[in-house]
C-alpha cells in the first residue's frame, strides 16, 4: 500500500515560508486580506498583531506528552506516528455512527485558514496559522441526536507509535471534551495543517483539535475517536490533577491556576510578559456561551 | 608543591573557572538567541539546577573529605557554597526581572501565596545567611555556634529539592533523582567516624633491620 507520509510530499507541493509571507503580503496589496475571504468579519481583531510564529517554533516546542514531556521531545520522536491510514470512529448519540478514514471524513468540505492565537495554561503563548476545518460543518453531516449534549475526543493509543505512553505520566488515551454549542461554534476547527502544509506529527497529526479561546490542552491532538454523549465527558489534565485542570479551561488571566497567575503570558521567543485577554481574545465571540456561570467555579 | 600550595594555585583556579562555565554559556546563548523558545522558563530551570547540583558538590566534600582522610579539601566547601549561593541569586534574579518584572509587591504577593515559592524564597534567604558568615572573620566571630549555623545548609538543600519537585507540572523523574542524590549524601553523614579512621599501623620494625 502507498503510503504518503509527509516526507513523501513532493518539495514543489510545499509553500516556503518566505512565498507564503510574499503571497501574503500580495493578498494585503490587493486589499483583499485575511478575514474578507473566509466570510468572518471581526474575526481576526487586531489582524496587524497576530502575525504568525515561525514554522520552527510552532513545530519545536510542543506539549505532546505521548512523545515525552519536554517541549523538544515531540519533534524528536514523534516519527514513529504513521498518519496514514488513519481512521476516525464516529460513536454514540449520532445517526451516522461509523468509522471514517481521515479523508473521507472531510470529503466535500472546504479548508480554511485561520491564524489563531494559542494560550498554552503553563502561560506561554504563540500564533499559528492553522488549516483545517470548522468542526460544525463535520457534525452536521454526521447528524447527532437530540442526546447529544457533549462532544468526546480520544486519541489513539498505541504505545509503538507512542512511546511516551510507555510511561503512566498520564492516563491514556488521552480524552478531551466540549459542550456541544462549543464544539458547534463557528471558531472551532478540526486542523489538519499548518502554514498550508499536513500538519506534523508533533502538532497532532493527522488531524487535531483547535478551540482558541481555550487553553492549549482542550485542544487534543491525533483524533481517533469522536463520540456523542449526554454526559459531561472526564478530560485527562482534569483527571490528572482536578484542582488545577478543569472541564472549560477557558482562558481566563481573573482565575489564576493553583502554582501561577494566569494574568500575563510570555509568546515564544519573548523575554517579557503580556497582559493574557479575556478568553484569549475572542471573548466577543464566546463570551455568550457562558452567560451567567460561574468561571471560577467552571475553570 | 605542598597540598596547601596545590589547592590555591591549582585546584581553586579550576573551581573558578568550571563555576564560572554555566553562567558563561547561559550569558552566550542570551547573546547569540541560543535559548529555547521559553527562553526564560529555559534560564529559570538552567540556573536552578545548577544551584542545587554545586549545592550537592558542596555537600559532597565532606564525605568526600573522610573517605580521602585529605582534611585540606575542607578548604575548598566555602568557594563551592558561596557559588551556590551565586546561582540561586542568579535564578532568582531573572525571575524577578523577567516574570516580576521587578514589582516587589507582586514578589510578595507570590511569596506568600504559592508554596513552591514561599520554599525556594526560603531557601535564598538561607543561602544569604550562609554567605554573609562565610568570611574568615565572621567565622571567629561566631565560634563554636558558626557550626551549628552552617548546618541550615542541609535545610536548604532540601528545600531547594522540594522547591524544583513543587515547581513540576507532572513529570517528576529528575527532581526524584536530585532527592536521592542528596538523601544519599545526608545518609553518608550517619556512617560513625571510626569507620574512617586510618587503619592500625602494624608494629615499625626495629631499626637498622630490613
């Protein structure tokens, strides 16, 4: 069987850095920018500072515990992924429960780009420009049931491919949530690349989770599972230590965590600190989600 | 060269020079952009650890001293110790510079407020006694107490452990090995005296026979 891996992936196919820059830059002149194109206004906010971190960051320091728990470790081992075949099991309160390649899953969808800032809760911080697709249009077409309050995510488990799973430093498979009006929201994104190329195996290949106005772990990375439930599902870092993880992880610099303030965060590369935004700034797009509860209950 | 001449003119030098080498690289790297992403999560936890293993040097010269029965080694644990101390001054400093960003307020807010820097602040202070003591005259001054003074060395260097595992987000493999390094070095410390002591010398032969 032909395999594609990433590093199959003829050179011509792949946008350098510097052309994707000059590419954008051209979209800018023609006045066209980013936000006009996709349909969502507003979106962007203050488009002229989220400039996007370079690939190498955004592909060298990664919190991917099922590759080892430091930030390199990812890029170093995260080789033995094989992102294709990959299948998605689609389960519980839905009409279409099946298991699904990865390709036809999204079959008739349309990509998008979005440059999304990224609040990690150890309180640093990055701007990717992720590609993929808005999780919506993916759970309307698998048309879930009334039942279905809740969203479920699994990661595979596979401790050859993921040898960080060797150790019990977490409970695996790694599990994640949403409320289905979060998982329904037109932010969130089921990315599959970065800067137009597959997303990399230590960014969660071949496809992962992107909530931007939640801390980094919500977003949970090599989906093999998406289940419809009526219960609120268990996430892991929740599971591993309740008092400092919760459900929501909403990005929130007024609720610190239990050992640091979540008030400021640090963006990769940078020596000093900057004031962190209500839910990392996209709170005039969620904040309605959460009207009238308690965040520092439901941290 | 006598033992006393080779530890000040060799020996000392090269503490210098390998106390020297980690503040020197973390110096290069911060000029020529060679630290890690977080850069200063990376200077945090680089200093730190560097603190508590010169810390373990430190403590390692004792029992280094009774196995070697070389009692002149003792002359080196001061210029070791108070090169801890430098690097825990070092570590706090930049995390007062680059995460306080030099509020003192907000030092004592995070001081009172999170264990794990209530212990390291703890432990700074400690190093502090340590190292205003250190002086030849303020040893005399102390006496017989500057002794028991000096033994919050064992104190802070068990909190300066507890202070790296608190700090841990859930991987916590390497502060677990610096904790029995040091339990290690303590432990050496119950093993009674007599078992250094040198060896009976068998009965000189007499004189003029060979």
């Amino acid at each position: 069987m032909l395999i594609r891996r990433p590093s199959d992936i003829p050179s011509s196919d792949i946008t350098p850095e510097s052309l994707y820059w000059s590419r954008r830059d051209w979209l800018a002149s023609l006045g066209l920018g980013l936000a006009g194109g996709l349909g969502l206004p507003g979106l962007w906010g203050a488009q002229d500072q989220l400039k996007p971190d370079s690939w190498d960051i955004i592909t060298g320091y990664n919190n991917f515990y099922e590759f080892g728990t430091g930030k390199d470790d990812p890029k170093a081992n995260a080789h033995t992924l094989r992102p294709r075949p990959w299948s998605i099991a689609v389960e519980g309160e839905v009409k279409r429960p099946a298991v699904y390649s990865v390709d036809d899953i999204f079959k008739g969808l349309t990509p998008q780009e979005r440059i999304y800032r990224h609040r990690c809760v150890e309180a640093w911080s990055m701007v990717a420009p992720w590609f993929g697709y808005p999780l919506r249009d993916v759970i309307k077409r698998l048309e879930p049931g009334s039942k279905a309050k809740y969203v479920e995510f699994v990661t595979l488990l596979d401790p050859v491919q993921m040898p960080g799973q060797r150790r019990s430093v977490l409970d695996w498979p790694y599990v994640e949530g949403l409320r289905m009006d979060e998982a329904m929201h037109p932010l969130t994104l089921l990315t599959v690349g970065i800067y137009g190329k597959p997303i990399p195996n230590q960014n969660g290949a071949p496809v992962r989770l992107t909530v931007p106005w939640k801390y980094g772990f919500k977003s949970i990375k090599s989906i093999v599972k998406i289940r419809f439930v009526e219960q609120q599902p268990h996430n892991t870092w929740a599971i591993a230590a309740p008092d400092e993880y919760g459900f929501y992880a909403n990005v929130n610099p007024n609720v610190d965590h239990p050992r640091w303030s979540q008030a400021k965060e640090r963006p990769l590369g940078q020596l000093f600190k900057k004031p962190t935004l209500m839910f990392n700034g996209y709170g005039d797009q969620v904040a309605s989600l959460y009207a009238g509860m308690d965040l520092r209950a439901n941290f | 060269m006598t033992e006393a001449q080779l530890i000040r003119r060799v020996v000392k030098p090269v503490i210098w020079l390998a106390g020297l080498t980690p503040l020197g690289y973390q110096v290069w790297a911060f000029l020529t952009g060679h630290l890690e992403a977080e850069p200063v999560k990376g200077m945090e936890h680089f200093t730190g650890r560097t603190a508590l293993v010169i810390l373990f040097i430190t403590l390692a010269i004792t029992p280094l001293r009774r196995v070697t029965r070389r009692n002149s080694l003792i002359k080196l644990r001061r210029l070791l110790g108070l090169f801890a101390f430098f690097y825990g001054l070092v570590h706090f400093t930049i995390f007062l510079v680059f995460d306080l960003e030099l509020s003192f307020g907000d030092l004592a807010h995070e001081v009172m407020k999170r264990p794990y820097i209530t212990v390291g602040f703890s432990v700074l202070l400690l190093l502090s006694v340590l190292a205003a003591t250190s002086p030849q005259f303020m040893v005399r001054k102390l006496g017989k107490r500057w002794q028991s003074l000096h033994r919050i060395i064992y104190l802070a260097a068990a909190g300066g452990v507890l202070h790296f595992l608190w700090a841990q987000k859930k991987d916590i493999r390497l502060p677990l090995i610096y904790a029995a390094v040091l339990a290690g070095l303590l432990l050496f410390r119950l093993i009674p005296l007599r078992v250094f002591a040198p060896p009976a010398r068998p009965a000189r032969t007499p004189a003029g026979v060979r």
